[in-house]
C-alpha cells in the first residue's frame, strides 16, 4: 500500500520510540538477571558449593576383621570363615530369565530364594549387587567362577563370616554374632557408626557380647564419589581401621570337649578350674547347640526345638543356673562354727535320724540316723543331723558371711551372660526379700543348702579351690589379648584358721577316701592323684510327713523333673591341690552315684592331660571304666580338628 | 514509502549482498552457538558425538538456511506471511492429531527423518502475519477496536492450538510475542494496560479453581507451581531440578569450577542438564564471570537487532526485526528466569545452546529474516 511521506515518517518515529521503550524494558531484565547471578554465585557460593559436595561425596565405612577366640593353647574357637557368595546387577545381566536360568543349572537356588531374588532385582537400581546364593560351597562357587564367561553381570564374591569350628563346646561361654537389632543400637549411648552398615554383625551373648568392644575393631572409611542415583563412580581417599583384638581364653579345648562329651544328654553342668590361678580350665553346660545357626539366622524350626527342649540347651547353667547346693554346703556351716569356736574337729553330735524343733521335725537323711559323730564323719557320710545341731549355735548370719567369704551368694565378674549373684540368705535379706522374720527352722534348712540357699556351679567351684588353697582365688576366663596376657594378681589368703581348713579337709578326704564315704566308688586310685571332695543331693520338692511314713519314693520312680538334683565339688591332688571341679546335674538323683564320677573323670582327665589311663580308676572298676571311655573317646572330636594357627601359639 | 518506492537499484544485488550483511549480528550467533558447543561437548564428559557433534552439524545447516533467507527480498518474505502462517496452522492442527507423545503432551510431528515442532514455528510466522498486517493498516487506524480484534485473532488462534497440547510456556511466549508486535506497532497502551488486569484477575480465577473440576490448568502444571513457589519443601520429588540447578550455578561461584570440572553435570544431579537447564553447567564450569559474558552476548545480539531496527525504515522490516528479536529475548529471560529458580519450570530452551533442532532452525530462520530485512533496507 502507498502510503505518504508524512505517515511513513509518523509510523517510523511511533515505531522507534515504543522500541526504545521495549529496550528500556529488555535493558532491566537484563539487571535483575544478572543481579541474580550474582546473588547465587556469589553471595551464596559457599552454601551451594558445601551442597555440591554433599551431592558429590560419600562416606562408607569398611568393616573391620573380627578378632579371634582362641583357647589357652591357640586353638580356633570362634573364627573368620570365608563365606562364597554370588551375586548380580541388572544391567550387568541384560536378559535376567536367561542368566538366572544358566545359573540354577550350576548351582542349587530354591524356589523361595528365585522368588526373593526376582523381587529384589526389580526393586534396586539396575547397578546394585543382588546376593543370588550365600554360604555356597567351594565346588560350586568355583563352578560359577569357572563359568563367569557365559554369565554376564554376575559376581562371584568372597567375603567373612564368624564361624565356630567347635560348635556346641563353646555354645555358652563364646555364644555367637548376629544381626545388629534396634534394641543392640538403643542399648548403646553412641553406636559406633560401623554398626548401621547392613549385615554387620556383633556378639548377642558370652564372650562374643561382653568383650565386644575389644573383638570388633575400628571401621576404616573410604570416601567415594557418587552420582545421582548413588552408582560409586570413584574412590577418592581410603583410611584403614584397625582389625578386632585376639582374645584367648584360659579354657583348654580338649578339656572342654571331653567334658562336654561327658555329660552328654544330661541336663548337666561342670566347672573346672586351676585353684592357684583362678583360671576356668573347662566350664560346660549340657546340652550345648550349634551356634553357628545363628550366625546364618536360626530358622524358626530349629529355634522352636531349642527352647521347647526341657533340659534348655540355650542357657549357660555353670553361671546362670541357681540349685540349692544341698550337703555341698556342709563345708560352709562346718567352717563358720569352726571359726566362731563353738566346734572342734572333735566335737561330737549323736545322730537319732532326726531332732525335732517346737512342732516340726527335720530329717536326717539316713532313717535310722548315724549315732555318734565328729566333723570329719559328719562330712564323709553327710550326717544331716550333724549340721542343724552346729547351726543352731552359731546363727545364720554367721553362716552367710563365711559363705560369702567363700564366694558363694556373690557375682563373679567374667564376660559371660547372666551370671547369677545366687542367694546366701541371713537375716536382713529376708526381712527385705520377704518382709519375715527370720526363724531358726530357714538356719536348718540353710546348714545343708536347702531352703532359700541358692549357688551356681561356678560358685561351688570357686567355693572348693577357695576351702582347698585357704586363698580368695578370682574366676578368670581370659587369658589374654591381643597377645598381651591379662595380669592376675596372687589370690589374698582368706584368712581362716589353718587348724579349721585341714579338719574340713580331712572330711572331704574321707568322702571319697573313707570305706563308709558317701562317693567312695569314685574315688582315685592313683596315690600321686588323691581326689577329695563332697557330695550333695538336693530336693526340688517337699517330702510330706505322710510320705515319709510310707516310705520315700525312690527317685527312679519320679517323673525326670521331680527328681532330685545330683551335686558333686571336689579338688585334687589332696596333699597339694592344683584344680577344683563342681558338678550339677539337673533331676539326676544322688549326688554319689550320678555327679561324681563325673568329676572325677573332668579332674583326671585335666591332671593327665588326656583321656585319664585306667591305672587312676580303683581295680575293681576298670573294665567297666574302659568300655564307658572307649564309648566317650567315640564322642570326642578328633585331635587336630582345630589346628592352632602358628601366630597365635601362646607360651 | 513503501517497498515499492525505494527501486531495486538502490538495494545491493546479487553477491554484493553478503558485504551489506549484519555481520556483528552473525558473529554474535556464532559465538553464542560455540558456547554452546562447548558444554555439550562437557556435559557429555569430553565426548563430541553425543550432543556437541549432531549440534554443530544442526547449526551448519541452520547456517546455510540463514544466509539463503537473508539473500532473498524482505518483500517476497512479506508476501509469504498469510501463506506461511497458514501452513503453520495446519502443521498444528496435525500435531493435534498425528503427533507424538512426549514430556507427558504431544509436541512433535515426524515427519521422516525431521522432526517438527510446529509451536516453534509458529512463533516465527505469527511475527511475520502481524508485521505484514500493520505494514498494510492505515496507521491512522491501529488503535481502532475492530482492527485490534483482527492480530488478536492472529495470535490466539496459534496460542489456543498450543495450549490444548498441552503446552504452557510456549503459549505464553507466543502471547507474550504476539503482543510484542502489537505494541512496536502503536497500539493504544490502554488495550495492554486492560490485558494486563485481565491476566491479574485470570492467575487469580486459575487458583481458586484448583481442585474443583473445571479447574484452568493441568494437575502437573500446578504442581509446577508450587515447587517453583518452595523448591525446598520436596527437595527429592517436584522440587529436585530446581534445587539442583541452584546447587549447580551457585556452587561455581565467581569463577567457576573449571572446563569440563562440573561435578552436578557430569555426576547427573542435574536434570535436563544438556536441554533446557544447559546454563546451569555454564554456571557451574565458568562461574559468575561465564555465565554474566554470555548475558552480554545476548545483550549485543538484541542491541544489534534494535539498531538494525530503528535504521530501517520499511514498517514490515522494522515490526519484523522487533517482534523476532522480542521473541528471542523471551526465550532468554523466560529460560534463565527458570533456572535461576525467578519462574515456574515451564519447559522454555535457551537460544542457540539447548540441544535441539527444532529451535536452533526455527531460530536461524528469524535471523535469516532479519539479515534480509537489514540487506533489503530502503536506502
């Protein structure tokens, strides 16, 4: 369209000036744009650089190497196992079916695991390692390794994992690792970090749990540089931590292992420990378990099976069961009045099967009573009568403080779990337990461990080395750490008359040593080797007048859990005591005839060093003894099973 | 005076044409397309055939497009506008129905190897229809209530296609752009000053129908919003691109962290990093000092428009050059507005570095049409 001069020249003038308008507007734009440049980086450069790092830089803990436990000789009792594991990313794989399909015809993968592993491949970035097998065997980790070709994306790995090659000999008193739970985290004040990695694993119970701190280590940690979706892209700066302590234990495997075999099914307990030194020689409770199902996580079944088994293969009973330590404890009684002087070794007591006190009557436990008897009688045939006579004169509170003195009715501090206090009744505590007063018939029941006494078999065994050394010898179980052995300082005399500990002495020699001694048949034959100790048989029912007067029922015919318990502390050599055994068995009947020989079998096989020849055995027992060993040394694990690393030999 | 008024003669002819070039204004582009090279080129961690290669090729053919549009006469351009404003509508009405989904919206034609976006196009032929169109009016008559309802029929007709594909921030540029032209033309100021009431009161109208079921925008589009409102609240989830692209343009501070040192980029933080958040790496690699020089390009590129502009004195020429070099600052602002964390994510590239075809061609062909409008000038 023509259009004229004049209008060309108006339109040209409105255009230019709406565009400087326009660029007036562009121009400010363009300020507040760069302003905010400036205001990002610039005045904020730090914090957003300090986000940058935190989108660019992770932490990530190395776990450190579990310390060993060793036995006092170096062998292997809880280990580092390398554990072959398999596993595969997404991506690496391409078609999933079909390496998933190759490799369940290498190795075996059940249903349930295909299922897990399915899920879990779907679930994950296609970079994140999917265990397909754990636990393999080497055969067929190496045939996975050998395959790695044909398998694209899969992984053969090796890795740790806590191992305990002597199963269930140290099931107590090493215990086992698991899973970290919330309640391990909540327990602590300030977890260590190391314990939040996934499938870390500390001690639950024993050794394992109460020298944590010293088997673990420290985490070394890597810094690594990720990218949006966490892929590791590179390791920036490595920091190795330190691996856990060695601990060594003063327990001897082979000891452990044969009284451990020895007590067999039985519900049982056993302590053997070094009367000079304190240390815990062996110290098995039966039945063990296998604590390496807990490591791999127990299955429901096996669990159900352990604790609905009525002889409770999970508790540790040498710390945690509390008996009544039954005639056991005459030595406790026979020291207090000794000591108060209100007995000689000579003072006499005549026993008529029972006294009678106001309108009850307590029993002796042979009927028709011992007749005349002195102390060292009393305690060589376990005159009941004996004892509530002497108690009587010298109260319990007197009792208690020599039980005390002999560690019974305290805790002994050891790395093991639920150690029980026991209990050394007097008065005051049952005022505070009962709210009662205490009578005279509860000091009768006490004189023979009855009542409310209560002792842990450690206790009775710390109780015989402490009566045969006259010393307060101190329970030890670790030997050293870290290859520094743990100091043990000369056990205190007690302080008891000299005079009082040999008549005491003297009664236990007879127990086994006298012709009418309640566990002469287990005696030791061996002169060098001479065994002294006491028996005890103590009732976990009340044994009503009405069935006294028919007659009591012999424990053959009581269902297993109404039967008495059978105790038996001992220590030998006689003339020069080197170690101290104490043995429970639960429901097992007469302390003479069940526990003892027990003990004498831990105690010979301890001194010899061995499987005990049969030259220790009286004459008249040995072709029954050798068929009886011949059918444990069947249940021993064979010698050499657990080589001692050469390192960890220790002197 | 008209085209018709100044001859051939007075206008460069055959090769001498390519000395009457805007050269700052090519030099300026190509300088501009080499920054962006340069951070596909890192992004892509020191790799050419991933983005920088196909880019470069891209803009080699762009290139070519643009010297041969500015060799032909701004008057054939002229007369082209009804024609190509037309095919561009087409073109949308086809992406309606043949296009293909992408980013949750139907965006794209293919056609053959090529790969149209007609929304892009659209931006560039809506300019020429209306610059033709008042080049045409009586200026007497621009401000006339009737002969303003006609441009806005031309640019809400494009806008409305775009919208329902749905696809906001085109839309809004195209009406931005639209209005660009209007404005550079003389319409009343009045008529803006009304539009603008209306849009406060349709922003507000969009809010308190959220929700209900004639609610104004898409579930996404709100929730755009609200991220671009406090990014911060959901730092994993809507807010994620923002966060990090502060992240990235921040932690570079005055300097930068170094060519090819980005770590938000080249570790992936970043979204979108080589599309429409490229400026972010910018930031990152070359700090304050980097990304305020390309601020500066830019700004030259716009200046040398609005000269060439204001010197022009064929009213289609100069309504041309306008509306193009507005619409090409609003790519700039709107984009880094978003990546900066000033504006709602609404899916804007930056000229001539995002990777992508449609944009870098349809960009080429505004400045091959500005180059003719500068070459064709009456003298």
């Amino acid at each position: 369209m023509r259009r004229t001069a004049k209008d060309t020249e108006e339109s040209a003038r409105r255009i230019n000036r709406r565009a400087l308008l326009m660029g007036g507007a562009m121009v400010a734009m363009f300020a507040v744009l760069g302003a905010r440049m400036r205001y990002l980086s610039v005045e904020q450069a730090d914090e957003f650089k300090l986000l940058a790092e935190e989108n660019r830089i992770n932490m990530r803990l190395i776990p450190p190497e579990r310390g060993l436990i060793l036995d006092r000789n170096g062998a292997l009792v809880a280990g580092n196992e390398q554990n072959y594991s398999v596993t595969m990313t997404r991506e690496g794989a391409g078609d999933v079916d079909a390496v998933l399909a190759r490799l369940t015809r290498l190795i075996p993968v059940t249903a349930e695991d295909m299922d897990r592993i399915t899920r879990d491949l779907d679930r994950n970035s296609p970079f994140v390692p999917i265990v397909v097998a754990d636990r393999l065997a080497w055969d067929d980790f190496s045939k996975v390794a050998l395959n790695a070709p044909t398998l694209p994306g899969v992984t053969p790995e090796v890795g740790l994992s806590r191992h305990y090659p002597l199963v269930e000999d140290f099931s107590h008193v090493v215990g086992y690792v698991g899973p970290v739970s919330e309640k391990d985290l909540a327990e602590r004040p300030d977890p260590d970090p190391v314990l939040r990695i996934p499938e870390f694993q500390i001690g639950k119970i024993g050794v394992e749990r109460w020298m944590e701190d010293t088997l673990r280590g420290t985490a070394g940690n890597k810094r690594i540089e990720v990218n949006h979706v966490g892929r590791v892209m590179r390791e920036l700066e490595r920091i190795d931590g330190t691996p856990g302590q060695d601990v060594h234990l003063t327990i001897d495997a082979d000891v452990q292992n044969f009284v451990q075999a020895r007590l067999g099914t039985e519900s049982a307990a056993c302590v053997v420990i070094d009367v000079e030194t304190g240390e815990i020689i062996a110290c098995a409770s039966a039945p063990g378990f296998d604590p390496n199902l807990f490591v791999r996580g127990i299955t429901q079944r096996d669990y159900s099976a352990l604790m609905e088994n009525d002889h409770r293969p999970l508790a540790n009973k040498t710390v945690q069961g509390a008996y009544p330590p039954g005639s056991t404890f005459k030595m406790v009684t026979a020291l207090a009045a000794l000591e108060a002087g209100l007995i000689t070794p000579s003072t006499t007591h005549s026993c008529p099967g029972y006294i009678e006190f106001g309108d009850r009557r307590f029993h002796c436990w042979k009927r028709g009573g011992h007749g005349r008897v002195d102390l060292a009688r009393s305690l060589a045939e376990s005159c009941d009568v004996y004892y509530y006579e002497i108690a009587q004169k010298v109260g319990i509170d007197k009792i208690a403080e020599m039980g005390r003195r002999l560690g019974l009715g305290i805790r002994h501090d050891l790395p093991m779990s639920a150690i029980t206090e026991g209990i050394m009744p007097d008065k005051a505590w049952k005022q505070e337990r009962w709210g009662q007063d205490w009578r005279i018939g509860d000091t009768i029941n006490a004189s023979i461990g009855q009542g409310y006494v209560l002792a842990s078999p450690l206790q009775l065994a710390v109780m015989t080395a402490r009566i045969a050394t006259g010393r307060a010898i101190v329970p030890r179980l670790v030997r050293a750490i870290g290859g520094r052995p743990v100091e043990m300082p000369q056990a205190e005399p007690l302080g008891l008359s000299s005079d009082g500990l040999a008549a005491v002495r003297q009664g236990m020699f007879e127990v086994l040593n006298a012709q009418r001694g309640t566990a002469y048949s287990s005696r030791i034959a061996d002169e060098t080797l001479v065994f002294a100790g006491k028996t005890g048989t103590s009732q976990v029912r009340n044994i009503t007048a009405a069935e006294r007067a028919r007659g009591v029922v012999s424990n053959d015919q009581l269902p297993w859990n109404r039967r008495d318990h059978a105790l038996f502390v001992g220590y030998a050599p006689y003339d020069k005591p080197r170690y101290a055994v104490s043995v429970v068995v639960e429901h097992g009947g007469g302390g003479s005839a069940v526990a003892a020989p027990v003990a004498r079998d831990a105690i010979l096989r301890v001194l010899h060093g061995d499987i005990p020849p049969l030259t220790s055995y009286p004459a008249n027992q040995r072709g029954r003894i050798e068929t009886d060993l011949n059918a444990l040394r069947e249940r021993l694990r064979l010698s050499g099973t657990a080589t001692p690393p050469a390192t960890e030999q220790q002197g | 005076m008209s085209f018709l008024e100044y001859r051939v003669k007075t206008v460069p002819g055959g090769l001498s044409k390519v000395l009457h070039l805007n050269w700052p204004l090519v030099v300026l582009v190509i300088a501009v397309a080499s920054v962006g090279f340069l951070i596909l080129y890192s992004i892509a961690g020191g790799d050419m055939a991933t983005w920088a290669e196909p880019q470069m090729k891209r803009f080699a053919v762009g290139l070519v497009m643009m010297f041969a549009i500015a060799f032909v006469p701004i008057w054939f351009w002229r007369n082209m506008a009804g024609l190509a404003f037309a095919v561009t509508i087409l073109l949308l009405l086809a992406v309606e129905f043949f296009g293909v989904v992408g980013m949750g919206a139907q965006r794209w034609l293919d056609i053959g190897p090529i790969r149209i976006q007609p929304s892009e196009l659209a931006k560039v032929t809506m300019v020429m229809l209306l610059a033709a169109y008042y080049d045409w009016l009586d200026i007497k008559k621009v401000s006339r209530p009737l002969w303003v309802l006609i441009p806005v029929l031309v640019i809400v007709l494009p806008t409305a296609l775009v919208v329902i594909q749905p696809n906001l921030g085109t839309s809004l540029m195209l009406l931005m752009g639209g209005a660009a032209v209007m404005f550079a033309a003389g319409v009343s100021v009045w008529y803006f000053a009304a539009v603008a009431a209306m849009v406060a009161g349709l922003v507000a109208s969009v809010f308190t129908t959220r929700g209900t079921p004639w609610q104004f925008l898409h579930d996404y589009q709100y929730r755009r919003i609200d991220t671009f409102l406090d990014p911060s609240a959901d730092p994993l989830g809507a807010g994620y691109n923002i966060m990090q692209a502060k992240i990235a343009l921040g932690s570079g501070g005055w300097g930068g962290k170094g060519f090819m040192q980005g770590t938000q980029s080249r570790l992936n933080f970043l979204p979108e990093k080589h599309t429409d958040f490229i400026f972010t790496t910018l930031g990152e690699e070359f700090g304050f000092v980097g990304a305020f020089s390309l601020l500066v390009l830019y700004g030259l590129i716009l200046f040398f428009c609005f000269t060439s502009a204001i010197q022009n004195k064929d009213r289609f020429s100069q309504l041309l050059i306008i509306g193009l070099a507005a619409n090409f600052f609003l790519y700039l602002a709107v984009n880094l507005s978003m990546v900066m964390g000033m504006a709602p994510v609404v899916g804007v590239p930056l000229p001539f570095l995002s990777y992508g075809g449609s944009v870098m061609l349809v960009l080429l062909i505004a400045f091959g049409l500005i180059q003719s409008a500068h070459v064709h000038r009456p003298r």
